[in-house]
C-alpha cells in the first residue's frame, strides 16, 4: 500500500521540491488515497468495480504520458525553482487522482468484513503520506546527486513505476 506513490514521488522529489512543497504533495497522495476507498463504497460495487478494474491501466496511462513528457520536453536552462514551480499544481492534483484509483474497489473489501471504514481510511491516508514524504525525500538525495537533469531522471523513474504497475 503506498508504493506506487513513494515510486512516483521518487520521480517528483528530483525537481527539487521545498519541504513546504513535498508536504503539500503528500497531503494531497494522502487525501486521495484515503478518500477513494470511500467513493468506491459510496457509489456502488458495479461502478467502482468497472473503474477499478480499468484504473490500473488508466494509472499506468497517465505516468507513462507524464514520463514521455518529461524525457522529451527541451531544457530551457530553468533554475531549480522554475522546475519546482513546475512540479505543483495540476500535475500533483491528476497524478493523485490516477494513483488512487484502484482504492475504489477497496471500499467494498473494507466493508464486506465489517472494518470500520472511517479508520481504514485514515490508516491508507497516514500510510500514503509517510511513503510519498520518503519517496520525495529520496528524489531530493538521486536529484542532488546525479547528474542527468531532473525531466529526464523524473521521466525514467515514471516510467519504472509504470513498467512495475504494469507487471504486478
């Protein structure tokens, strides 16, 4: 649980995020993580069952477009901070909704054995905030410390997160 966002922010981290950044990712992974499993009982085992089936391709999709993305762009001799500003905004926001999306059918595995929905909820978010503040961190250190600029090791990682989602 969590491993596909530690992995994808892995790749985030390298673009040099503020802590101030890093934690507002996090929430934002944690959130979403929490929260679907929810969604997922809300609206029904068909439809969340349909999606979930889908979401890991969908999830896969969406990194390797982001990963293309990042390898192909040009390099305009951006500082640091113009490609953290970068790494903000819509790009976090989609990447939470692609990577939880298979937690919508885990509302019903929560429910089918009585567990308190509430409290998975928190656990999965809790679980998700701590992977992703670890994988941004340990983007930060790789980004630091190899020299290949941070698209193109961002778009390598995206894709070896696509390429392990795709195979588990």
């Amino acid at each position: 649980m969590g491993a596909n966002n530690a992995l994808t922010s892995v790749a985030l981290g390298t673009s040099q995020l503020t802590r101030g950044q890093q934690f507002r990712t996090a929430i934002i992974f944690a959130v979403f993580e929490a929260i679907m499993p929810i969604i997922g009982m809300v609206i029904g085992e068909s439809v969340a069952g349909g999606i979930g089936q889908k979401a890991k391709y969908i999830g896969i999709a969406v990194l390797v477009i982001m990963a293309l993305y990042s390898l192909l762009r040009k390099d305009n001799g951006e500082d640091e901070a113009s490609r953290a500003a970068r790494a903000q905004g819509a790009k976090i926001l989609f990447l939470a909704i692609a990577l939880s999306l298979d937690n919508l059918t885990v509302g019903f595995g929560v429910g089918m054995f009585d567990a308190p929905l509430g409290l998975a909820a928190i656990v999965f978010g809790v679980i998700s905030l701590l992977m992703t503040l670890a994988g941004l961190e340990l983007g930060r250190f790789l980004g630091k410390r190899i020299s290949v600029s941070p698209d193109k090791l961002s778009g390598v990682v995206l894709l070896l997160v696509a390429g392990v989602m795709a195979f588990v």
